[in-house]
C-alpha cells in the first residue's frame, strides 16, 4: 500500500491534518493504536481559539460547532473572596468558543468515515522506517496480519507516549521539561454551570476552575495532591470543599450532582524540540505539552496542524519545501510563547507546597497588579484568546 502521508494517531489533532489534506486531494491513512470508542472516551479540552475554529470550518467540520457551541467574551478571576471579570471583546476584541474536544472528535471522525477517509483502529505495533531517507515506510498489524505502507511523510500525532517522537534518536532531539507538585482532580456533571463563563479560583486551600462543556453539563476542577487518589474524593467531599474555595455567590449557585467521570490530572510543562526528523513531523502532545491552565493543549496541536498543513499542500501545489523546511521553527516560535502563558497562568493561581510567606506575598501582589491595569489584562486576554497563526 502506497499514500502520500501516513499519520499516527487518530485524536484531534491527526483526524483534523487528515481531513484538511483529503480537501486538498492529498491521499493519507491514519493508523489508532486504539478503538474507536475508546477515543471518543477520553475527557479533554473545550476551550477553542478562533484559530482552531477556522481550521474546523476549513475542513468542513464546522456546522455542529457552529450550532452548539458557546461564545465567551471573557472569564472571571476569583481572588480575597470577590470576582474579577476579565473582557475578551473589551480588551482585545475576540472571544473563545466552548465545545468539547470529544465533539470536535467525533465530528471529524464522522466527516472522515463520510469522506471515505481510511482509518485504521486497533493498529498494533506501529514502527517507523527510513525516517531519514526519500521512502519512509510505516509496519503495524492488525487483526494478526502485518501490514506495511509507503509514503511520502509521516505525521506524528500520538501523544506523549506515542513511537513518533521515540522513533527519533535521542541525540537529535533536546527536551524541556517542568513538572509540578499538585495535580487537578476534575469531575464531569449533568448540572447548569456555575456561571455563564468560566471562574478561574486563586484560594489559601488551593486552586479551583468552575467550567463546562454545555448550558447544561459542568466541567469543575480542585488543585489536589499527586498522591490523592480520584476514590479518595467521593462526589459529597468534591462539592464541599469546592464550595469552600468558591466565593460566597458562586458557592450559593453550584449545584451537586452525580458525577459521570472523575479523575486526577498531574500537570506538566514539556517540550521537544525540532518537530521535525527528516521525513517525519511531531504535532501536538508528541512535541509538547502544557499545564490545562491557559486552555492551550488542543489549540496548540490545531496550530502545528496548520502549518503542517500548509507546509504539505504547498509542496504537492506548488512544489515548494520553503513551509515544511520552516515547519519546526514556526511552531516552535508559537509553542513556547503558549508554555510560558500556561506556566504564569499555572504561577499566578495555585498553590505551591514549597512556597514561602514571601512568595505568597509576591503572588498576592501579582494577583493585585494583573487585576487592577488594563495593560496587564490586556497582555491576559491577547494570550487566552489566541496569538495570531
């Protein structure tokens, strides 16, 4: 079997690139280590910049998002007990849409299945050859029969513990990492949400996110310890203690309900650098990944597909490598940027375990300074809503 790109993993990410190249009447095959369902299973993100919108729309995946989503034209920052809002449209006039990853996911699998899009679940055993040479070629089995396809490039689109990026020798690739001393227990609830914007919650008892995924499912989040355990918080022990964190008006409109999923996170900052090894590329968590904080990870993995994208079509169109030689910098240039707001974002509201009186103090100050100048709401705003492509 022959194609111009093969693309590892069938996330977001890998099913958006793979759309937008069939657009482009550019043949690829996405090969999923897992099934379907199993995909479709994984809570993640539902914060979208525009970017990302645009790049839905421009693979035709645009219409459910358009019909269910919500617009937010800002957020709030609890801090001392009182709500601060911080105004997208005022300051930097854009917004962020609301929309679930697990619905862009399933739209994209459905817009691929009707494009007659080849996607492979259940791959097993994905191994990448001649990555440095002119013919790269992709082995895997599947239902007990290996199987081997040839091609042009290779996307790496399997997360961070995907082959894509361990397929590249270690002395070509320089990784930075940070990891940090809480995590975020999370919990999915079929109740209105708190507010009709997300409340980002800095408290002495640590950090908490008051978000959702519809008018009428929540999504909310506690700063926890790593070595808490999801059963060691049964759903009476979340609300409470998230109630304490709230202030006094948010804590008196949350409602409790049953939780449909619940989970704890460990949050991390890392990247891996250049995205690109001869003829393979890295998109998205294969190359880096951000605290949840600043609503970066999907949205930046959306902006490595556009220029990835770009960087093929150009190639296939116009017979032009300029795009793809420039693929790692250009990316790179817009991943870093995002680490550093997901790092000062992940800074500016949780507790840290280590921290001195004198570190929450300056923290306060911080805090303090960001709410009350509009330059530094501005600066907030630029960066959550999403730095230009």
């Amino acid at each position: 079997m022959r194609v111009q790109v093969v693309i590892v993993g069938a996330g977001p990410a890998g099913l958006l690139l793979g759309q937008l190249l069939l657009e482009e009447g550019i043949s690829n095959v996405v090969l999923e280590r897992q099934t379907a369902e199993h995909v479709l299973g994984r809570i993640r993100a539902g914060i979208i910049e525009t970017g990302t919108v645009d790049l839905l729309n421009a693979a035709g995946m645009g219409e459910r998002m358009r019909q269910e989503s919500l617009i937010h034209d800002g957020i709030e920052i609890a801090f001392a007990n009182a709500r601060h809002r911080v105004s997208f449209r005022e300051l930097v006039g854009r917004s962020v849409v609301v929309y679930g990853q697990t619905e862009i996911t399933r739209d994209l699998m459905a817009g691929r299945e009707a494009a007659g899009g080849n996607t492979v679940y259940c791959a097993e055993g994905v191994k990448l050859h001649g990555i440095d040479g002119s013919q790269p070629r992709v082995t895997y089995r599947h239902q007990n029969v290996e199987h081997s396809i040839d091609c042009d490039f290779i996307a790496g689109c399997d997360g961070y513990h995907g082959v894509s990026r361990t397929s590249i020798p270690h002395s070509a690739l320089a990784c930075y990492e940070r990891t940090y001393p809480f995590g975020w227990l999370g919990i999915m609830v079929d109740e209105p949400p708190v507010s009709d914007e997300l409340i980002y919650v800095s408290h002495d008892r640590g950090f908490a996110l008051c978000s959702m995924r519809s008018r009428t499912r929540s999504r909310l989040y506690l700063q926890c310890s790593l070595e808490d355990r999801a059963a060691d918080w049964p759903d009476e022990r979340f609300y409470e203690e998230l109630a304490r964190r709230l202030d006094p008006a948010a804590a008196a409109r949350l409602r409790p309900g049953k939780s449909l999923e619940k989970s704890i996170a460990p949050l991390r900052s890392f990247v891996a650098e250049p995205m690109r090894h001869g003829r393979l590329f890295l998109v998205g968590d294969a190359a880096h990944i951000v605290p949840p904080t600043g609503a970066k990870g999907l949205n930046l993995a959306a902006s490595d597909v556009h220029y990835l994208w770009r960087g093929l079509t150009a190639h296939y169109r116009q017979n032009s490598d300029t795009a793809l030689e420039d693929y790692s910098r250009r990316a790179l240039a817009r991943v870093w940027k995002a680490e550093r707001f997901s790092w000062w974002m992940t800074s500016l509201l949780h507790r840290f375990p280590e921290s001195s009186g004198f570190d929450r103090r300056i923290q306060e100050a911080e805090l303090d300074y960001v709410l009350s100048s509009k330059a530094a709401l501005a600066s907030l705003a630029e960066n959550y809503v999403g730095l230009p492509l």
